[in-house]
C-alpha cells in the first residue's frame, strides 16, 4: 500500500510539474507571437511592446544589427526598407516551436516561420527560422534579444 501511495504521489507531481511547464512555455510564446500579431497588422507600436527596452535584434538586411531600443530601431528601418523596395505587404506565418527552454526568468525560443512578401505584382515566401531570448520582467515575458534567418 505505501508503494502505490508513493507511486500515486510521484504520478500527481509530474502531472502538475508538466502543467506548470505547458503553462511556462504558453507564458513565454506569447510576447513572440505579440510581435508577429502587430508586425502582421503594421502595428509596429504593438510588435514592440513584445520587447525589452534594451532588445538586440539581428536581421538579413542592413545594417543588419540594431541594440539598446533594437526592437524600435529594427522596426524603423523596416519601414524604411519596406518603402524604398516597394513592399505593400508583409506578414509573419509561424510553425511549431522547436525549442522552448524555459530556465527561471530567462527563455530560448525556436520558431520556423515563413515571410510573404508584396513587391510590386510579385509575391514571395520565405522560409526562415525565428530564435529569441527573453526574460520575465515584473512578471512579464519580454524579448530580450531575437534574430531572423532565411534557410
């Protein structure tokens, strides 16, 4: 009996732990997937709030790296490159995870996603991989640092 009581008891802890976990991994997705929501609906104001005041951001275009405020810096020459090569639309389509490392307040994140791209009459798809780091901040998951990839 008290081997099925501990077995009982060992059962319930993972089960808990795992919902705990599901739960880290939900709490720390949601800033990325703010960002990809406001950068899809050119509410860059709103992408940017995804982020920490001091995000590092790394990008295919240049200058290529933006830091200290790098959410808004990058989203700023967004803009401008959007601009200068005629993209009338944009938008971020994200797959499954590969990576959620949830460490304490500290987060790893891996996201295959796909850009599609309006220049002109032309419309692109590319295949890329998002990864971020963030960190809980006054309780809230913020990017603290994310870089984009085309495969």
């Amino acid at each position: 009996m008290r081997y099925l009581i501990l077995a009982l008891a060992l059962a319930l802890h993972l089960l808990t732990s795992g919902q705990a976990l599901a739960s880290d991994k939900n709490e720390v997705i949601a800033p990325i997937q703010q960002f990809f929501d406001g950068f899809n609906s050119g509410d860059f104001k709103s992408a940017v709030a995804a982020c920490a005041e001091d995000a590092s951001v790394i990008d295919d275009f240049p200058p290529h790296g933006w830091q200290g405020n790098g959410c808004q810096k990058w989203a700023d020459a967004f803009q401008v490159l959007a601009k200068k090569d005629g993209i009338t639309a944009a938008k971020i389509t994200s797959g499954k995870p590969r990576h959620v490392d949830v460490n304490g307040d500290r987060a790893y994140v891996v996201i295959p996603v796909t850009l599609e791209v309006d220049r002109g009459k032309k419309h692109k798809k590319l295949p890329s991989i998002f990864t971020a780091a963030l960190r809980k901040e006054a309780g809230v998951w913020r990017m603290s640092a994310w870089a984009w990839a085309d495969l």
